[in-house]
C-alpha cells in the first residue's frame, strides 16, 4: 500500500539522534538553540522560541499579544482544530469566518464583517503550506498571527519573502506530519525583540527570581538534533515535492480536474496535493486508487469544520463546506519513491 504520507529519515537523521544520546544530554539545551538558529536563518525571521508543539506557539502567541478573556480572535473555519483549542485555552472567544473558494486561504471580505472593538486579534493560516494573503503586520489596528505551521520552505513575493514575515508575529510546527518532522515541536517566531523576550519568559518556567505560572513547554535535544537535521535537507524537500506535483499536473490538466491554487504571486512548498472533484467521482476515484493500492484522504472533512464543531449555522460557510466536500489529498512527500509515483499515475489515467 502507497501510503497517504510517508517520513523521510536518512542516516544523517539517525546520526544526528545518536549523538545527542552519547552526550547524555537528552533536555531542552544546546541542540534547541541552534535549531531556533537556523531556522530563523532560514526564514529571515529574527527571533524564534521552541516550544513542544504548534498548539502551544499560537497559544503563546495569543498570550504575547495580551489576548485574555472576553476578547474575540477571528479566524477560518477551514483550518485545524488546534488553532480553536489555542483560542478556548487562552479564554478568549472564537470567532469565525469563510474562505476563498480557490486557495482555501481566510476571506478578508469576511473578516471586515466580524471585526469590532472586542477583536484582539486575527489568525491567518497558510492552509496545506499555500501562502495567504497577509495585508500587514496587522489589520485595521488589530494585529495578525501567521499560521505557518504547514508553510515551511513557501515564499510570498516570488520568492522574495519567507511567510511568516509580514505579521507581527507567527507560528512554525515540525509535528510528525509536517514539511520537516521532529515528532512534536513548535515555534513562535517574530522580528520584535519585546514580544520573544515575553515568550521566552513564559517558556522558562525553572530557575527564575519572580515567580510567575508557567508550564513547561521545553523540548528534548534528541527531538532538536532531529528537527535540524530534517530543516538541513528543507531544499532537497522542495525539489522533489515540485517534481511529483509537476507530474501529477500533466494528467489531472489532461482529465480536466483543477486543483487547490494561489491567489497571491508565490513560490508554494507543495506540502500537500489536493485536487477538486464532485463529491460522487471523489468516493469513486479515492475507492478506485484505494483498489489499486493507493491511499488519499479528505484533507478536512465537512464535520472537522470549525463551525460545525461549533453547532454552527452552515449557510454562513459556503465555501468551506464545498471544498470539505470536494477535495482529495494524493500521496505527495519525498520518500515517495518514482516505481510508487509512476504506479499512482499509470492508475490514475486508467480511472
């Protein structure tokens, strides 16, 4: 069975683990440092603070920004649960709105409908790594949070700006089934030297003089010595994922069937590959490939929607629900091996 998504890990990989453990030093220490490092040195972004996962980055994010109870946070519905668990965690309330029909990314016309005094701020995810538009660092006076949890290695601009630097501050996951993967990690990223100090201060919650609550969001050097070696091979990442989504484009251009697309000029990682096709044919070619070895899934179901989680009216989520029930997500990652992707093609015209 072709798997949906596959890890890549090499033997640099596992080296990179194993020297952490004959240190025998496996906490938070030198190794999370230098991963803050490189990948600020990579994205432009000058300041970046691990934490063990992206939940725990937005949440800190929303608590760098003072955002607390009684405040409203707008966001998508088209997105992962985790942004509305960050939202209710820091008691604030969420407040939804629709996306673009073609990039699934926040629609800003539905943004100016929802603001009000009580907005703190708002959540802009680059959805499946396809840059959003972000007008500013922040938007009418309320301050914008980029989710770039899925978006490493995606540039807005042609190439010109890594996402992630336009808001005041943003968000970076290498969760165990992202761009790079280091099992659980997180980062809050910014260029405001007061905002990282706040988070760092909240994250290091042992050995300080003024006692404040804080838990530990601290990750081991053994997940950092794999999160560098992972964010080392980011280029070889990008290059094969472009090759299998250029292959992938010459069928489903030839059949017809367009697929998830930019509306910003951009340079996008390819970090998923999803296609849109009538709800019926979708059951049918998910269950054809399926026969032929082959998984896809639904990227986000209809009922993974935030306002449906929410027992919320559809009516005011058109768009979302079309492309819940729409989309499908082909095996795109770069331990796909050419005899798997050339087996996926050769199925797909036959369907």
């Amino acid at each position: 069975m072709i798997a949906h998504n596959k890890l890549f890990f090499d033997r640099q990989d596992k080296n990179a683990v194993l020297e952490v453990l004959k240190k025998g030093y496996v906490a938070q220490g030198n190794e999370g440092e230098l991963l803050e490092q490189e990948l600020s040195f990579y994205t432009k972004i000058p300041y970046a603070t691990l934490v063990n996962s992206g939940t725990t980055a937005l949440y800190l994010s929303l608590y760098a920004l003072n955002v607390s109870k009684g405040d409203e946070v707008i966001l998508p519905t088209y997105v992962c649960s985790a942004l509305l668990n960050a939202i209710i965690m820091i008691g604030a309330q969420p407040v939804l709105v629709d996306v673009n029909d073609e990039d699934f990314n926040i629609n800003w016309k539905r943004v100016d409908v929802k603001l009000n005094p009580k907005t703190k701020a708002i959540i802009v995810p680059h959805i499946h790594g396809m840059p959003s538009l972000i007008p500013s660092g922040s938007y009418q006076g309320v301050p914008i949070i980029e989710d770039c949890a899925t978006a490493l290695g995606s540039y807005v601009g042609n190439g010109k700006k890594h996402v992630g630097n336009i808001a005041r501050i943003s968000v970076m996951s290498f969760y165990a089934t992202k761009f790079c993967a280091m099992g659980y990690g997180g980062f809050v990223m910014t260029q405001d030297k007061q905002l990282d100090e706040r988070i760092k201060n909240y994250r290091e919650f042992d050995c300080v003089e003024e006692y404040e609550p804080r838990f530990n969001f601290q990750v081991s050097d053994l997940n950092s010595a794999l999160g560098r070696s992972q964010l080392g091979k980011v280029t070889q990442f990008l290059e094969r994922r472009k090759y299998i989504s250029k292959n992938y484009d010459e069928i489903f251009i030839q059949k017809g069937i367009q697929k998830q697309t930019p509306l910003i000029d951009c340079e996008y990682n390819h970090y998923r590959y999803i296609i849109r096709i009538e709800k019926e044919r979708r059951e049918q070619l998910s269950d054809y490939l399926l026969s032929k070895g082959v998984k896809t899934i639904v990227p986000i179901e209809s009922y993974e929607l935030l306002h449906n989680y929410l027992k919320m009216s559809p009516e005011e989520f058109p768009n979302a629900e079309i492309i819940a029930t729409t989309s499908l997500s082909l095996p795109i990652y770069p331990a796909l091996t050419n005899t798997e992707l050339d087996r996926i093609i050769k199925a797909i015209k036959l369907f």
